[in-house]
C-alpha cells in the first residue's frame, strides 16, 4: 500500500470494498469444503452453501453495480470509492476463480472419496442397462407430463426463464433444412436436483464400515453430452450404496421425445440469476400488497449471470446470452454440473455417520427444567442461553406457555425470520384464539424471506393477531418478546426474552447465539416502550437499559469507542473486544482507527464483511480481526468496553453496519448479572483465541489462518463450546441456578503475533 496519512481518516485506501470483502467471506466457506480434516459430507455441504451464498451475492449486489456502470456513475457509493468498473471487473475475476476452485475441490477430492463410501453421482455413459430402464420409465411416468419445449422463432420470442431455474438450451433441425433452430428445456424445480437410482447390489453402511479395504469405486465417465468429468477409477459392479445422476442428465437423454421428427444438435445446461433488489416508496399505501408484487417482479429482473457448462457450442452461447441480453463478461463457464445447491439433497441421504460432524444434543438449561413454568425459572434473576450448544426449547416453551397460561394477559413479539412450520407462530395464533391481546411485529422485507413472512402475516391476522409491519422506511430487525402475566400473588409482571438471533428452532441449531430471559423491570420498561415505538405514534423514550437503533446505537457505541481512548491517556485500563457479523459503518471505523492510534488494543472477531484495514502504521496497528468459519454459522453480537477497569457487556442483533445502525430498528442490551457478564466475556475471549478456525485479516483484505503461537495449545473454540455444553448437561440437576463454571481463557497477546504478517 502507498503511504497513508494517519490525519486523513476518509482516505478511500483505508477500506475495504463492501463485495470484494463478501467474495472473502465466501472464499472462508469454500476453504472449509478444501479442508481434509472436515468429514467428507460435511464439506459437500460447504460447497452448497458456497453455491447458495454466490446466488444472494448476484441477486442482491451485483445488478445494482451493472447499473451504475451503465449510468456512467465514475465512483462507487462505499468509503473506498472503488469505481463501478472496477469492481465488476474484480469481482468477475475472483467470483471464476473461487468457482473453479469449487468445482476442482467438488471432482478430484470429494466426489471421488464419497464414491468409495458408496455414494456416486453417474453420468449418462455410466448407466447400466437396467439403471437406462429405470429413467426411462421414469421420465415417460413422471418427468415427461411436467415438460414443455420452449421453441425459439419469429413467432416465439426468446422465453422469460425464472430466476436461478435450470435449463438446457437445444440446438436442432428439421430434416433437409440446413437452418438451425433453438429451443430451451426448463428442468422443473418441483423434482429432486438429483435422481435416485436403484442399487440392488448394495451394501448396507455396516457392512461397508467393517470392511475398509472393500471400496466401491468411480463410476462416472464423460461424454460429449455428460457435465460429469472422468475420475480415474475402477469399477466394482453392485457395491453402490446411495446413487444419483443429475436431473437435467435424464432429461437430456430423452431430448428426442421432446421434439420428435427433428434433428438434434448440440445442448448445454445452462443457468440464469436475476437481480432481485428492490426500493420502496416511502409513500406506500398497503405495505403488504406493495412488498407482494415487489416479490413477484423479482422473479423477472434483469438478468445478471448466467452459468453455462464450460463445453457448451459457441452458437448455443451466443444464442443465450443474446436472448438474455447479457455482456460476454457476465457469462460464466462451468466445468461440471451447474447448481451445486443441489448437492444438499445428497448430503441429506440417511446414515455415513462417519462422513458427518458428530451428532450433538443441546444441553438443557436446568433452571428450566426444574421450574413448573418458564416465568418461574427467571422471576427472580437472569437467565442467558448460548445456542446451539444449549436447547432453544425454553424460548418455543415460553410463547407456548404464555399461549395456554390463563394468567397471561398480553403477548408482544417481533418476527424477522421464521421456519416453515413456525411453533412459535402457531402458539401466537393459539393465544389470540385464547382472547389474549396479542401483537407481532412482522418484517416483510426480510430479503428473501418475504413471501413466507406475507404467509404467516395473513395467517396470523385471520386468528386475530393485531399484526403489525413496523415501520415505514426501516426494517424491524430486533429479535424481542414480551409476556405480561397476572402472577399468583396479583401482581401484574412483564417476562422478557431479547435475543441476538431470530425467532427461528431449525437455524437455532446451526446460528450460534445469545438469549437473555429477564424480569428485570428497567428491561421491561424499554420493551414495552420500544413495541409502542413500533406500533403506535409514540415518541422515543429515554431509554434505562436498552441501545436502539436508529435512534442512539451508533452515537452511544462511538461515544464508548472514545471513551476508551480517554481512560488509556488517562492511564485507566483500556480494551475493546468485539464481535460482530459485518463492519461497514465509515464513522464507526473512524473511531476504531482514532482508538488505535490512541494505543487501545482492539480485538475484533468479524465474520463477514469488514471494511476496517488492521495493521497499518500510525492507523491500525493496534487492531487485530479474525473470522470464524467452522460447523456453526457465527451469528451472536457481542461489545466489551474495558471502561477503566470496570468492564461493560453488551449484547443484541446489530452489526457494525450502516444498514444495521441507520435503516433498521436494532437492540442492544447490556448484560448486567456478575455471573452472566463474566460467562458472556469468556465466550468473547474463547472465540478470540481460537487458532484451529480462525483467519486473520490483513492490511490487503485477504486473510490468513492463524497460526498457533508456540507452546499455545490448539484451540477450536465452537469445539470447545460444545464441550463445555456438554459437561453442563451432564451435570445433576441441584437447586442452585448458576450457570455452568466456564475455564478462564485468554485474548492472544499482541506480543506473541506474528507480526511480519502485518506487512502483508
């Protein structure tokens, strides 16, 4: 980097860009599927997830930045100031190096190990005869009804393809003609991704576990129309266990009976995605009716990808990216099979215990189980949860609780993303039945979720929920609930759960995250608060306890920021540790590197974006950030303020980000109980050390992993979470509703880092 003025804070140089730090990110989760010591169906899961990222990645970013570009805009919107040309340009690079990397992991490493286990992917020239008599009645009884052949010609213009289906493009003649025609086949999304073939030869996974020296081997071969590449092995005939072959690969073999009396050329699967980012006008009558057709025009955005096999004719090439009026940039070759989403279904096949993470069980939370009903266990203190290493059971307990409990007059909750089969929003619907007064705060604009999120705000409202979409202009993006509940001795209470992480049981068990069940009335003074703020016309309070966003977050969180820089000059001790998913915010970053340069040390665990630069002289050089990416998605918020040698905890559902801090109502809430506080600075400090999963940042935006400093014992701290969760649950279950002791541990020293690396 070129020499940076330690004065000038806005210098473009002292960030990094918002999408190339993304595209690091998902760099993070692709070297988790590269990992060797990560069981082999679990890194087919990454590579998935991988898939599933770079999809939201185009869908939300990238149209944006084309039409920028197309507008002729000279710089970008972000602190970096990257121009709109440049960061295509970057992000095309990276975006077909990082998918060869995949495809290269997904053919030479994994596909290959997961076939001598016995579980094959085929190609077509793999088939025997009998899997052929399979597909073909198959695709004659249920795959061939579903079908319809889209031709292209004066009379049929270029067909709109949905965005992320999967295609084969066919390229064909009528008989004498030498004119070339075009057609597209749309492999229908409501099929598996992968068909399953018969192995009557296979053998069960004991069998196969007692006898390693006993390996199935590859049996996928190419050909001129199969995406699958050769994998040099032997084949051993019936040893198969689990078997598939592509869906388009059926499909493309029966091509002829699609269009019969033509001559078939050439075909390629191919791929589209579809800018999916809308605006809404400030001005909008009917929230839910103006986000419902913003979802359905989704669906016809303007192309921003497409993904094609890499052997694909250059007619059929042209002839796509013509009908999707794409740039030959925006066009990207793949060598193997396209939509590795897709791979979720193999990775869900049943048994490979060994392939797999070891299963875990959440550990109870004993003040629970020993209470007769939620509000009982936390009437008297606090209560803090760290999922998935603990059950999030006693948050669905305490909504279906209150649902059926005669003595609750009143339940109040946010919902920004939810499961399918939500518990949580059965019991809400349950309790309006019940003639509770009953209120939930719907996002609608959670991106991607808002049709499920427009599902249940109807459902809801049909059982008399008094259903609310926040409001206008910002997204309710805090995770809160609140239970008002006669008690027994007449006393009207409020029950509150603040969390970090969404209402949601399935992601509950892959996000770690925090919960916080309290009593305390200062809390429930702000919540209520903050729900008539969300529901009505009321004016922001003062709040006791709570930082709210849009409000006062930022300026609260920077005015703790500075604070820490006046102790130091003061010589009070001086820390900060952080952890937080993004870090986008330009003031907020001012105001690390102003404490940086003022010698705090600041320990940051990021795991997304981060537009910070640590390691620069006279900047940064006192702040250090790492990322983990490990089985468990990083999800909980975490702010420690060493305030003079009296530490403060904070906790809630904002990142660092301008989003977070400007264009959503957010919550952050201090954890105050002695034994809580110190189990939330351990979990902080654990996470910091980790050097098994952890990468650090450099000054040129790339990261490394961490090295061990020497005679520093390896740590994985989501390892060593799931240790800790399952000593506490196998714990008796006493009177006493301490928390489990947690080990002290350490922040890694500054001294003891690698410090060559900061030159990097």
């Amino acid at each position: 980097m070129q020499p940076i003025n330690p004065s000038n804070l806005d210098d473009p140089c002292l960030y990094i860009n918002r999408d190339l730090s993304w595209l690091e990110f998902n760099r993070r989760v692709l070297e988790e599927a590269q990992d060797p010591t990560v069981p082999m169906l679990e890194r087919l899961k990454f590579l998935a997830i991988f898939s599933s990222n770079l999809d939201e990645f185009f869908m939300v970013r990238v149209g944006g930045t084309q039409q920028k570009l197309a507008a002729g805009i000279p710089t970008g919107s972000g602190a970096d100031q990257t121009s709109p040309k440049l960061q295509l340009e970057t992000i095309r690079k990276t975006v077909a190096e990082e998918v060869a990397e995949q495809y290269r992991c997904l053919t030479a490493e994994v596909l290959p190990a997961l076939q001598e286990r016995g579980i094959t992917v085929y190609s077509v020239n793999d088939l025997t005869e009998d899997h052929r008599r399979h597909v073909r009645e198959l695709f004659r009884r249920e795959i061939f009804p579903i079908l319809t052949p889209l031709a292209t010609d004066p009379a049929h213009p270029f067909p709109h393809l949905l965005n992320k289906s999967l295609n084969l493009a066919v390229s064909l003649n009528r008989p004498g003609d030498a004119d070339t025609l075009y057609a597209v086949v749309q492999v229908p999304s409501v099929m598996p991704r992968f068909v399953e073939l018969p192995t009557p030869g296979a053998m069960s996974e004991g069998q196969m576990a007692n006898d390693d020296r006993d390996k199935t081997r590859a049996t996928a071969i190419t050909s001129e129309s199969s995406v699958l590449p050769q994998m040099q092995s032997r084949v051993t005939p019936g040893k198969t266990v689990q078997a598939f072959i592509p869906l388009e690969e059926v499909i493309r073999l029966h091509l002829g009976d699609l269009f019969p009396g033509m001559e078939l050329g050439r075909s390629a699967a191919f791929r589209v995605t579809r800018d999916s980012e809308y605006e809404l006008d400030d001005e909008v009558d009917d929230l839910l009716e103006e986000i419902e057709a913003h979802v359905k025009a989704r669906r016809r955005g303007q192309p921003v990808r497409m993904e094609i096999e890499a052997g694909a004719s250059s007619d059929l090439e042209q002839f796509l990216a013509e009908g999707l009026k794409l740039a030959a940039a925006d066009v990207y070759k793949i060598a193997g099979p396209i939509d590795l989403t897709g791979l979720f279904q193999i990775y869900g096949v049943p048994g490979f215990a060994d392939l797999r993470d070891p299963p875990f069980v959440p550990a109870p939370i004993h003040a629970f189980a020993q209470s007769t009903a939620p509000w009982a266990a936390f009437r008297g203190r606090d209560i803090l949860m760290f999922h998935p290493f603990e059950s999030f059971a006693p948050v669905v307990d305490f909504v279906e609780a209150a649902a059926s409990d005669d003595r609750v007059l009143a339940i109040k909750q946010t919902l920004y993303r939810t499961s399918s089969d939500s518990p949580i929003v059965r019991a809400l619907q349950r309790a309006a039945d019940r003639g509770k007064q009953v209120t939930a705060v719907i996002e609608l604009k959670a991106r991607l979720d808002e049709e499920r999120n427009i599902i249940w705000a109807r459902e809801l409202e049909k059982a008399g929920v008094h259903v609310v979409f926040g409001i206008v202009g910002l997204k309710t993006h805090c995770k809160v609930a609140l239970v008002v509940r006669r008690d027994e001795d007449n006393t009207i209470r409020r029950y509150v759960h603040l969390a970090t992480g969404n209402y949601n049981p399935q992601t509950a068990r892959i996000y770690t995250d925090l919960g916080l069940f309290t009593c305390n009335p200062e809390f429930a003074d702000d919540v209520s608060a903050l729900f008539n703020y969300l529901t009505g016309f009321a004016q922001l309070p003062q709040w006791r306890k709570l930082l709210v966003a849009p409000a006062r977050l930022q300026t609260v969180m920077i005015e703790k920021i500075e604070r820490e820089s006046a102790n130091l000059k003061a010589g009070k001790p001086a820390r900060l540790l952080v952890k937080v998913n993004g870090i986008l915010e330009p003031a907020v970053v001012k105001a690390l590197y102003r404490a940086s340069q003022a010698g705090v040390n600041i320990d940051i665990a990021c795991r997304g974006i981060c537009s910070l630069r640590p390691g620069i002289p006279g900047i940064s050089e006192n702040i250090r950030v790492i990322s983990v990416v490990d089985r468990f998605l990083e999800h909980s918020r975490i702010f420690y303020f060493e305030n003079g040698g009296n530490p403060e905890v904070y906790v809630g559902s904002a990142d660092w980000m301008d989003r977070n801090l400007s264009r959503r109502v957010e919550v952050v809430f201090p954890v105050e109980q002695a034994d809580l506080k110190q189990r939330v600075i351990e979990m902080l400090k654990i996470t910091l050390d980790d050097n098994v999963k952890a990468r650090e940042l450099l000054r040129d935006g790339t990261y490394q992993r961490v090295k061990p400093a020497e005679g520093v014992p390896l740590l994985r701290s989501q390892s060593k979470f799931l240790e800790l969760a399952a000593d506490a649950g196998a714990r008796p279950v006493t009177a006493s509703a301490d928390p489990p002791p947690v080990p002290v541990t350490r922040v890694v020293k500054r001294s003891q880092r690698d410090k060559s690396r900061r030159s990097q």
